[in-house]
C-alpha cells in the first residue's frame, strides 16, 4: 500500500510541476525571422503571436507573394521553436515518473 501512497505523491507533484511550466510557457517568448531579418516574429511558447514586425523595404507591392512567404516562414519557425522549448520542459516534468503499466 506505500507504493500506492508514493506513486499518488508522485503523480500529484507531476501534475503541479506541468501546471506550473504551462502557465510559464505562456510568458516565455521565442523570437524566429526570415528574408535575413526583413520579417521579424515573436510568439509564446504557448503559440500566441506577440508581434510581427516587417522592414518596409521588404514591401514591395509587386511581389507580395514574397513577403508573405517570409512571414509564413517566421511564423512556423516561431511556433516550432515555441514547441519544442515547451516538449523540453514538459520532459523534465515527467522525467523520472514510471507508472506501472504505461510505456
């Protein structure tokens, strides 16, 4: 029966710790760019765009298609840089934690 007691101890302060890195992934921030830093991108680790900023001179009215391949591009890097910060940590959380019978 300690084991159970244990292993409920153990879960329960799994669950605080991955409470605790989601609500701080919601404030760290990644930074991604493309077209050498024409575009500019932040965004949580958590996936809400904080701001995008564009060099002027990346707005050429004739080639729209570019630009918005760049911001595309800043984007994704941004969320996937997000993503795996907030994998990582998670991963610490759960390091450790062998429930008998999962895995």
């Amino acid at each position: 029966m300690a084991s159970i007691n244990k292993l409920m101890k153990q879960a329960m302060k799994a669950q605080q710790q991955a409470q605790e890195v989601d609500a701080a992934m919601a404030d760290r921030t990644v930074e991604a760019s493309s077209g050498g830093g024409a575009v500019k991108v932040v965004a949580t680790c958590k996936g809400q765009l904080k701001s995008i900023k564009i060099d002027p001179e990346a707005a050429d009215p004739e080639d729209i298609e570019s630009l918005e391949d760049m911001v595309m591009l800043a984007v994704n890097n941004a969320m996937e840089a997000g993503q795996k910060i907030q994998e990582e940590e998670m991963a610490k959380v759960t390091a450790g934690f062998n429930m008998p019978g999962l895995g």
